[in-house]
C-alpha cells in the first residue's frame, strides 16, 4: 500500500538566473603538452573541459558549464559567485547610429 502524498511540495529558490535563458562565462584554454586542449573557467569551479582542437575545447565547456549551473539551480545549491550577484555589473556597447540628411 503507497503512502499518500503530503500536501506541501519542497519549496525550490527562485532564481534569476535560470530565468535568463543564457550567461557569458570567462574561459582559459591552454595547449596540453601531449597535443589537445584545455579550457577551465574562473567563473566555474571545477570546469574542466578537454579537446582536439580550440574549437572542441570550448564546445564542450559551454555544454559542462550549462550543466554545472543546471544543477545548482536543479538542487538548490548556491551559484558560484561569478553568478550571484544581485544586481547586474553596467556594460558598455558600442552600436550604429543612423544620421538621416
């Protein structure tokens, strides 16, 4: 016989973030001795991403940093600090401008 269910739900943290739909992350990627490449991130512990080439290097950060952040969020677990902030730094943009005569 099942037990019934309890009425209240575990309450999850909302989070900005995963609302955003998408973050930039910083990424170094250096040469391996051996040939291939690694891509490690400031902004998320523990990235470590292995490759061929530059190009796979950073594929597979971008999906293992997607997963990183997912499960933090999935879990409930604090965001690295990169992520946390509350409000949003100021950025600057350069963008055209059209003159008409």
């Amino acid at each position: 016989m099942r037990k019934p269910r309890s009425a209240k739900k575990r309450a999850r943290p909302v989070n900005r973030l995963a609302e955003v739909g998408e973050v930039a992350i910083r990424l170094r990627v250096s040469a391996l001795e051996g040939g291939g490449y690694v891509a490690t991130s400031p902004d998320l512990p523990g990235l470590v991403a292995e490759g061929r080439s530059v190009t796979e290097a950073v594929e597979i950060a971008q999906g293992l940093g997607r997963k990183l952040l997912e499960s933090c969020i999935e879990h409930g677990d604090p965001l690295p600090p990169a992520f946390a902030r509350t409000r949003p730094e100021p950025r600057d943009f350069i963008v055209p401008v059209a003159i008409g005569r």
